[in-house]
C-alpha cells in the first residue's frame, strides 16, 4: 500500500458509490491541480463494480457528471500499488484477417543509392 503524501483528500459521495481523487506527486508547477487519479468505489450495498463499470461505459458523459459534483475533505487514505501489463502476438489474426503482404520479403532495392539493396560494407561513426 502508499500512503499519500497529502493530509486531506477529496471525496465525492454519489448515489451507489464514491469518488476519491488523490492528486499525483510533482513538482508544484501550475500543472498540479491537472494531475489527479480518479477512482470509483461502488458502495456495494445496491452497486457492484460489475454496475459501476457498465454504468460507467455505457452512459456517456458519467464520468465528467460524476467528477463535477461537489466535494468534501476526507480523511487519509491508502491506496494499493498496482502495475499492469499486457501482451499481444497479433500475427496470426492479422493473417486470418487478409494481411499479407506484411509478413512477406520485401524489395528495397528503392531505397539506397545504386539500388542494389545491399547493405553497407562499412560503419562509420563520429568521435563524441
């Protein structure tokens, strides 16, 4: 878990769920107030995270609704790390998908001087 680094934070509550925006840590600049996560808690008595989600991409404008409405001071609270990652090998798709010619040897002949499509026989570098 990170703790904050600001004593107080802003919390929204709404109909079936909460909105908590902790500010990102920078330097100071006019940008901070610019800078903030905004996360939606669903209260989990009415509202899931299933409802919250599906409300959330399937009403437009929820978002900027939500995020207008008025705010408290909350107290301190924690926030979990998490990293996400993900892969995709989109080869085999793009081929089942008609697309060719990206997978196959090219001619580049055109783009070196003489058209021999050769590689140079020479590195040349400049002294830093």
């Amino acid at each position: 878990m990170t703790a904050s680094l600001f004593k107080e934070q802003l919390v929204a509550v709404f109909p079936g769920f909460r909105e908590l925006k902790p500010p990102y840590k920078n330097d100071g600049g006019a940008r901070q107030a610019a800078s903030y996560m905004l996360l939606l808690l669903p209260d989990g008595e009415a509202v899931g995270i299933g409802d919250l989600y599906d409300k959330a991409v399937s009403t437009p404008g929820f978002i900027l609704e939500a995020h207008a409405g008025g705010r408290g001071l909350g107290g301190r609270f924690m926030v979990p790390m998490f990293k996400f990652t993900f892969e995709f090998e989109a080869s085999e798709d793009m081929r089942e998908l008609g697309v060719t010619g990206a997978f196959e040897g090219g001619d580049f002949s055109g783009m070196v001087a003489g058209g021999t499509g050769f590689p140079s026989q020479e590195c040349t570098t400049r002294p830093p």
